[in-house]
C-alpha cells in the first residue's frame, strides 16, 4: 500500500507542477513542482503499477507484452519529471498506439508536446479527448484552455467557454475565474479586429496599455492569464511594468511567475521587491533557480534523513508542502532550515495523529508561519 501511495505523490508532483508552468513563463518554472490545489490536484486518476514488466528492443521497436502500455506511461512519467522531454514523448507515443483511449497516455503525450513548444499537435490531442470522451470532460477542457492561452487562440477560447456556461457545466467554484478569461479574451478580440495602427508591440496577443492595466488593476485570474501569454513573448516592452509589479502588494506567488519571466528572459536589472512583508534588492541575474534554492534543497536533504527511510509517504507529504511554500517564498533568504525541517516533520506528524503534546518551544514559531503559507490559496485557470 505504501507504494501505491508514493506512486500517487509522484504523480500529482509531475501534473501539478506542469499546469502552473503554463500559466507562467517556460521551463524555469515547469520544475517547481509544487501545487496541489483542488481542480487540477485530481486532473488525473493516478495509477501505480507493482507487476514486472518485459520489454524487448529490436532496432528501437517495442514488442507489445501485455501491460506495456502502463509501463509506457510509468516511464513516460519519469522522463518527464527528469526534463527529457523527447524521451516523454517517445514513450507516450508509443503508448497511445497501443491503447489510444487512455486518459493518462493522451495527457502525458499532449504535456511533452506542450514542452517541446509543439502546442498546435498538442492541442489537437486534447481536442480529440473532448470530442470521444476520453477522460474528465472538465478536466481536460482545463488543458485545453490552457494551451488555447500559449496559442493566444482567444476567439476559441471565448467559445469554448460561453459552450460551457451554455451547456450548465461549469462547476460553481469556478464560475468566476472562467468568466473573467471570457471577458478578457473577448476584450482582446476586439482590441485585434479594432487595431489598425502599428506599435512597438505589434504581433504580440495585447497592447502594452492592456498589459499595465490588467498588473495594476486586473482579477488574480486575469493576472495569471496575461503573464501566461507573456511567456512566449519578447517581455522586453513590459519590463517596466513588471518590476514595477514586484514592490506593490500583488500574491506572492504571481511575483514568483514575474520574477522567473525576468530570469529567464535574461532581464537583468536590479530590482526592488516585496514579499511578505519584507522590502529587499536583488539583481535578477543573481537569482537562483526556483527548484535550487537553499531553502528547498537544504529541507530536501533533511526530511529525507529523518524521513524517507522509515515513512517515505510522510516524507513525500512534507516535501509536497516543502515545495508549495519555497514558490510562495522565492526568492527569500531563510535562515534556521533545521528548526523549519523540524517543523516540517511535526506537521505531518500531527496530520497521522502521531504525536499530541505541545511542540517544542523553538519550532512553535516557525509552525505558525508554515500554517499561514498553507492558507494561502493558489489562483488556478
């Protein structure tokens, strides 16, 4: 049963983190692994095979053994945790023809196109899941949405959403955030079919004014979608705006979305940012990476000593939250990471009914302030 559970985490790490990349900016943030939200927490039945496996190779051909397909996917899966993306899609390929209707083979093959920049091949994945009825309809519209945005298709996506709301079948906790990116693709429509003059700008999805606007005064939702199709493009026109949107009281997580565009376009300004009540300077060519930062690795290393022998479920559990906090935090400089992995260890303690007393005096702190990030809420498509 332990297995079968750690399977599940790795799962949820893989397809978590990649749909919080395509609402921010390429492959720096795609390895942060870190969002376990309700909506896209279960985006996927999560499978986990025990059974062997025989595999033959005869010039790279793939003899079908029965259950090959799940080992497909197992491997699937690994390359793409591993960043190898070409190999995903080897495998994935190889997988759908065996079982065309798998849910998870047809995801993670659209995913590693997605990675390869392939969107257009992509898309026409996910559009044939909706149209065969392969997988959560709901599920898979949120993908399809999301690569509808890298396409900066939103005519398609106006009418994919209105069918939605027309057909009843928007769940009610999402009613609001899919309204506000129909009203923003329909705003941006027709800023494209009114736009006749040329500026600095041109080609890009939306002007620089509607960009500035959406920073300074947009929903979360809009927010999240306008740096989304932002990680495409030439970020250069809005750096401005950007930096600007680091120092004003904006989710820390978003800032961590601007922060990476920044980076990886290679924007190298130094810059003023607040978080969490902290006002600090950093250069954006000295940032870490978000999955290198010392706040990660060093608790990493940590819960892994004390945990991943001897309970690697609750290990996996706190690194789940271990990762969702060092997004929110980047790129903080956090001191005490023993007294925090602590901390850590006694959460998830506490989550089994394993312990009861009252923590100890050093850790109690560092509890409150691990509790109030988990109260964050992340804005999801």
């Amino acid at each position: 049963m332990g297995n079968f559970v750690s399977a599940v985490y790795r799962w949820r790490r893989l397809f978590t983190f990649y749909f919080y990349r395509t609402c921010s900016c390429g492959s720096s943030v795609s390895t942060m692994f870190c969002f376990s939200q309700k909506g896209m927490l279960h985006l996927l039945q999560l499978i986990y095979f025990s059974r062997r496996y025989n595999m033959e190779k005869n010039e790279h051909k793939i003899i079908p053994f029965p259950h090959l397909s799940e080992l497909l996917m197992k491997k699937g899966m690994e390359a793409m945790e591993g960043k190898n993306y070409k190999e995903a899609f080897r495998y994935f390929d190889q997988g759908i023809q065996m079982e065309p209707d798998h849910e998870d083979i047809n995801l993670g093959l659209a995913l590693s196109l997605v990675e390869l920049g392939r969107y257009q091949e992509a898309k026409e994945i996910v559009k044939r899941m909706m149209d065969q009825g392969i997988g959560d309809y709901f599920h898979v519209i949120n993908i399809y949405l999301m690569i509808l945005l890298q396409l900066n298709e939103h005519e398609e996506i106006a009418a994919v959403i209105e069918a939605l709301f027309d057909e009843d079948q928007v769940p009610p906790e999402r009613v609001e955030s899919l309204e506000n990116l129909l009203l923003m693709s329909k705003r941006i429509v027709g800023q494209q079919e009114d736009s006749s003059q040329p500026s600095p700008t041109e080609g890009l999805p939306i002007d620089e004014a509607e960009v500035v606007r959406i920073l300074e005064a947009g929903t979360i939702e809009e927010q999240l979608y306008i740096l989304s199709s932002l990680s495409n493009q030439n970020i250069r026109p809005w750096a401005d705006a950007l930096c600007q949107y680091l120092i004003e009281e904006k989710h820390p997580f978003l800032k961590t979305l601007v922060l990476s565009l920044l980076r990886e376009q290679e924007v190298n300004r130094t810059v003023e940012l607040n978080k969490f009540g902290q006002r600090w300077t950093v250069n954006i060519e000295d940032l870490p990476k978000p999955e290198e930062t010392r706040f990660l690795m060093e608790l990493q290393k940590e819960l892994s000593e004390k945990l991943e022998h001897n309970d690697p479920i609750m290990y996996e559990q706190a690194m789940e939250m271990v990762k969702r906090h060092n997004i929110l935090l980047y790129p903080l400089n956090i001191d005490h990471l023993s007294i925090w992995g602590k901390a850590y260890e006694r959460l998830v303690e506490e989550a089994y009914g394993l312990v009861s007393d009252e923590p100890e005096e050093e850790i109690k702190g560092i509890l409150e302030e691990i509790r109030n990030l988990e109260s964050i809420t992340f804005p999801v498509i």
